[in-house]
C-alpha cells in the first residue's frame, strides 16, 4: 500500500512508527511538501500484528517497508482457499497493511488443518490462536 500526496502527486515514503498510548502509529512523510499522515491502529489491532509476527518498522527506516515486502513475499503463496462473504467482510476490518498477513496466517492455518475454506469460524479459530 502506498499513500498519496494529493498536493505533490507523489508517493509519502515511511517515515517511522509511534507507539501511540497502546496504538500502533505508522508515520508517513511527503518528500515533496513535507505534508505528515499516520495511519493508527486500535490496540486490538496491535496485538493482532505483533501476535502473527508481524515486525512493523523494525531495523533502520529504510528497511522497513523493504521487510513488509519480503514477509509478504516469503507468505504469499497462491493458495485455493476460497473465502466466504462472511470472512472476507471480517478481513476488510484489519487495517490495509496488516490485511495481506493477516489473510496468509489465516490461509496457513486452513492448509494445516485442512479447511477448503475460510469461514467465520475459521477466523475464530485463527483468532484464537495468534491472540
Ligand atoms: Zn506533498
């Protein structure tokens, strides 16, 4: 996921991350005009990144985003796991940068158990068992 300065017509690269009274704060920063954003998480969300794993800024800034991108990359196998409405409704209340993780450890845990497909209780499960 990239952000947009709508000013500069440019992409804000990552700037580094705040912990933000138990919230996750990613901060983004606009080479162009200087213009700042932060995407925030709520704590449940926290702890649901840090619970799968998921390092978020670790390293020097210029490495983060890189190690998303490999995580992501190492993770992404193509899998045929089908998704019902259900689930993929509950996917779109993670936060846009944790979704694709999310959604593979989620995929990972239906492979291990053998699940053709992700449903609310799959999710459930996966929840319960990375929270
Ligand atoms: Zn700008």
């Amino acid at each position: 996921m990239k952000h947009l300065c709508l000013k500069c017509d440019g992409y804000l690269n990552y700037e580094g991350q705040e912990d933000m009274e138990g919230s996750l704060g990613i901060i983004f920063r606009c080479p162009g005009c200087g213009y700042r954003t932060a995407m925030v998480t709520n704590p449940a969300e926290t702890h649901l990144v840090h619970s799968m794993g998921i390092r978020i800024g670790s390293g020097s800034l210029e490495h983060a985003p890189l190690e998303l991108t490999r995580a992501t990359l190492d993770e992404g196998k193509v899998t045929d796991i089908e998704w019902t409405e259900e689930a993929e409704s509950r996917l779109e209340n993670i936060p846009p940068f944790a979704r694709p993780m999310v959604k593979t450890g989620i995929e990972k845990l239906a492979m291990e158990k053998g699940y053709k497909k992700i449903t609310s209780e799959v999710m459930d499960e996966a929840r319960e068992r990375f929270m």
